[in-house]
C-alpha cells in the first residue's frame, strides 16, 4: 500500500494555487575554479544531474484526490531533462536580472503530473559566477531539511561532482507496512488534538482571569499592513548578507539569539519602511516563525515545524529597547510551546491558520486582525567553505512562499561565517526589494553601535517564573 500524505504536508497541496504556489527554494551563487569558467562548470552538473536518478521523495508523485486518501506512489519514468534545465541571462548578467528571472520561475506552479522539483543552472552573471536555483514543492520538505540535503551535495573541498540533493540516499525504511503507518499517523494525530483542546482552553481560562498578563505567542494581535493584502501572482525578490560572529556577539549581549537579532533588524526595517511610505504600523508587529522539530538525523520527506507567533517591537521603540521588547516575547513564547508535545505544537499553528481561512472564507477579513504579519525563518546551515565540484559556494539565498495574510518572508541561512537572508514578497505589496534592503542594512548598523562590544550587556526584563514543562531540544529552538 502507498504512504499517506500527513495533514501538515497535504495542507501545502490543498493550499498550492496560482497566485500562491507552495514553492520553496534556494539560490547558490559559485564562483568556479581559476582556470575555469561559469559555461564549463554549468555543462558539467548539468550531464551529471540529468545522468542520476532521484531517490524520495524525489522520484515520487503526490496523489491527493477529491475523495480518498492523498498518498505517495512512484511514476513509470522520470524524464530528468523536465527536471534539470538551463538558463543564461542578457548582458550584462546584473543581480537584479537575476532576481527577476527567478521571481519568474519561483511564481509558476510545479507540474502535479511529474516529481514535484526542478533544479535551474543559469550563468551569464556579469561578475563570471553562475547560480544554482533549487525549485520544489513545500510538501517534499520543510527548510531545515531541505538545507541538509541540499548542502549534503556539496564538498568541503574543491573535487569531483557528488550526487545531486534529488539523489541522496533515501531515509532507511522502518519496516512499518503502509497500513500501520497511515493508522499509527491516525491515532497520533487524535492524541495530539485533545492535547491542544486542553491547552487552549487553559489559555482561555487565564485570559479570563489575567487579561493584561504578557503572552506568550500572539497570532491576531498585529494591526493591518501592505503586506497583508490579498497576495497576488507576482512576486519581489531582494537579498543581503550579514556577519555570522558579530550577530552571536550581538545576541550574547542581550542573552538572546542569533533569530532575536534577525527579528530585531527586519522589524526595525520593515516599520522604517512602512514609515517612508506614509503607512506608519500603530502597534507592534506579529511574526510567524517556523520551529523545526526534526531530529538531527531525521532524513524523512515532509514538513515537521511548529510555528511560534512572536510580538515584536513597539512602533518607535530604539535599536536596543525593540531587541530587549523581541527577547522577552521569543522567551515567552518559547516556554509557552514547550510545555506542549511536538504533534500538538504543530496543530496549534494549523489551528490558527484555521481560524484566519475561516473568517477569510466568510469575508471578514475586514472585521479580525491578520493572523501574523510577515514571516521570519532561519533554517539552519553549515561551516566553513563549499564547493559544487570545483566550483566555490560564495553565496546562499532562500527563496520561501508567500501566501494570504502574509505577503513578505525573510529566510536566513549561514554558512562560512555569514548569513544570507533572502526576501520574496507579493508585488503588489512591495514592488522593489532595494529600499526594504536599505532600511535593513541601516537597522542593523544602529543595532551594532546600541550594543557594546564588550564588558556590558543589554539585559532583558526578569523573566516570571516558570512552570516545570518539557523544553526543547537545542536543534529545535528557534
């Protein structure tokens, strides 16, 4: 019998449509070896990739029928020159034409007939490097495992070609027949949801009896933005880089983490944008963050992330008050999802978004608060240097979903002591990513002259007391 598609993942493909796909994906930028050039190194991954089969969930069709059980099941052949294609940019090859070319690749819809991945090689940048541009469908995978598959592929050392990240080796069988699998999933999935019902009338019964008490996670508080407007089919890509050592030391300053910071730049910039445009916010912001709940040798296709839905800084709060505001809500909010198991934290999220779909289905969108803002992610990465057969890896750029309500998402990887953050939006929101890049990038300079750079530290708010709960996993917190 095939596998069942779990609801996490089948809620990607019921949600797939024109103006919002459920594409997600990267960029890499290679400079290739001396001696070489961008169309000789292109040529060569483009024979190899074509030459090797893919593995799962890769070489596998989603089935999801009107009536039935949506579920896995391998095609009679994959024709992998549908899958590995080749692009070349008109002179003079800028990065704002790369962007644009991928917005228009990332905007159209994977075929459901096929696999549902595409990997694009495209040279022609004026600065001799090409890209590599990794296209598939949110329910093959969720970004934590996404980047261990796809910097798997690479090498630490300049060399031969390895296989592809469509043709890594397959996560081992357990043994469990699809029929256990698909009822075990069943009875997990009960157990969670009564799990939840407990927790959320709990949280109601102290909004009840505390109504001013901080919160922890707070969808439906952040007031109307641009980028909660309907999302329509165009899309805006932009990017910038940051120093990996400097945003710990920043972190470590105010007992936070790296994603503190990060969340404290782009509010920072994304209220100094709003403010330019005469469309000051007048309350804080909410942003989703994806939580992975992965194992560090979790290898297996689909989604596995919570979310967390953090209150960020006030309107005109300064670069080291707003890091403080953002430490004390990820903190809150952190606490709040621990205490519950990995299957009912993931349901709360799917439980929110539920709620947002429902008045949206009944138009009320008018009426109730968009269930978050934008969206901030990091999902991981590696150290030191890498390379695609000889060709050195000098950037990485995630390029994620938008989706109604939230048409802007950041998403932040590292490696070889930087963070690459990569920006898609909804066009009609925010129709060039230069000046919400500018305003980051000042952010994040105000945010290093708050901060000492030794001896002192920026301490948060006394935290409460806290409750005996389960804590996550280093690996798991965001």
């Amino acid at each position: 019998m095939s596998r069942a598609i779990p609801l996490t993942d089948l809620l990607f493909l019921w949600a797939d449509r024109k103006e919002a796909p459920a594409n997600v994906g990267v960029v890499l930028l290679f400079e290739p070896a001396k001696g070489s050039s961008a169309d000789r190194a292109v040529r060569e991954v483009l024979r190899a990739y074509r030459a090797t089969p893919p593995t799962a969930p890769f070489n596998l069709l989603a089935d999801a029928p009107p009536l039935g059980l949506a579920h896995w099941r391998v095609p009679d052949a994959i024709d992998m020159r549908r899958h590995v294609l080749r692009g070349r940019l008109p002179a003079p090859g800028t990065i704002k034409q790369l962007n644009e070319r991928l917005a228009e690749l990332h905007r159209a819809m994977l075929d459901r007939r096929r696999p549902l991945f595409e990997i694009h090689l495209i040279d022609g940048l004026e600065s001799g490097q090409f890209a590599l541009y990794v296209k598939s469908h949110h329910v093959s995978w969720d970004g934590r495992s996404a980047m261990a598959r796809i910097f798997g592929s690479l090498s630490r050392e300049p060399g031969p070609l390895l296989p592809g990240f469509h043709a890594a080796p397959a996560a081992p069988d357990t043994g469990e027949s699809g029929i256990a699998h698909n009822l075990r999933m069943v009875a997990t999935q009960a157990m969670a949801m009564r799990e939840l019902y407990a927790t959320v009338a709990r949280r109601i019964g102290a909004l009840r009896g505390e109504p001013d008490r901080p919160r922890g996670n707070t969808p439906f508080a952040g007031p109307h933005t641009r980028f909660n407007q309907p999302v329509t089919a165009q899309r805006t890509l932009g990017q910038f880089t940051l120093p990996l050592e400097e945003l710990r030391r920043v972190g470590r300053s105010c007992d936070g983490t790296i994603n503190d910071v990060l969340l404290a730049i782009v509010d920072d910039g994304v209220h100094r944008y709003l403010r330019e445009l005469g469309e000051p916010p007048p309350a804080p912001l909410v942003a989703m963050c994806p939580v992975s709940l992965r194992r560090p040798d979790d290898r297996e296709a689909g989604t596995k992330a919570t979310t967390l839905f953090v209150k960020l800084g006030g309107p005109r709060s300064g670069a080291g008050v707003r890091l403080r505001e953002i430490v004390a809500s990820t903190t809150r909010a952190k606490s709040e999802l621990s205490s519950m198991s990995s299957e009912a934290s993931l349901d709360f999220a799917l439980l929110a978004f539920g709620l947002w779909l429902t008045s949206h289905a009944f138009g009320l969108d008018a009426y109730t608060r968009p269930v978050v803002n934008y969206v901030v992610s990091n999902v991981g990465g590696t150290t030191g240097a890498n390379y695609l057969g000889r060709s050195r890896l000098v950037g990485a750029f995630p390029i994620s979903m938008v989706a109604d309500p939230a048409g802007l998402n950041f998403t932040m990887l590292s490696h070889d002591g930087r963070m690459d953050v990569g920006i898609i939006a909804n066009h009609a929101a925010l129709p060039d990513a230069d000046p919400l890049v500018a305003h980051c990038l000042a952010a994040w300079q105000r945010l290093r002259r708050a901060v000492p750079s030794q001896g002192v530290t920026l301490r948060k708010p006394p935290a409460r007391k806290r409750s005996r709960t389960r804590r996550m996993p280093p690996s798991q917190r965001p």
